[in-house]
C-alpha cells in the first residue's frame, strides 16, 4: 500500500510540514493565552481596592 508520501511527494511533504508549524503555532499561542489569564487572575484576586481589607477580601 503506498503512502501519501509516496503517491504525492513534495507535495504532501511541503503540507505536512506547514500543518506541523501550524498546530506549534496554535499550541504557543494557546500557552501565552492561558498564562496571561493566569497573570490577570492573580491580579483580580490579589488586588487592594479601597474599603477592602490588607489581603483583597471583601
């Protein structure tokens, strides 16, 4: 049975390649999504507004 390397070559090599980048791409993006919420989470939670306590709570 022939692969699709075999039957279409470059072609599919050069495809390959770009979904590869592609999915590294979303997966770094979703990284710095999810570490940003982090970041803005910890600032909601430990936020000092006025009329609050010295840890943020209500």
């Amino acid at each position: 049975m022939d692969t699709a390397m075999d039957l279409y070559g470059d072609d599919y090599a050069k495809h390959r390649t770009q979904h590869v980048t592609q999915l590294g791409r979303q997966a770094e993006a979703y990284r710095t999504i999810e570490s940003e919420k982090k970041d803005y989470e910890y600032f909601w939670n430990h936020r000092s507004v006025l009329g609050t306590s010295p840890d943020g709570r209500r």
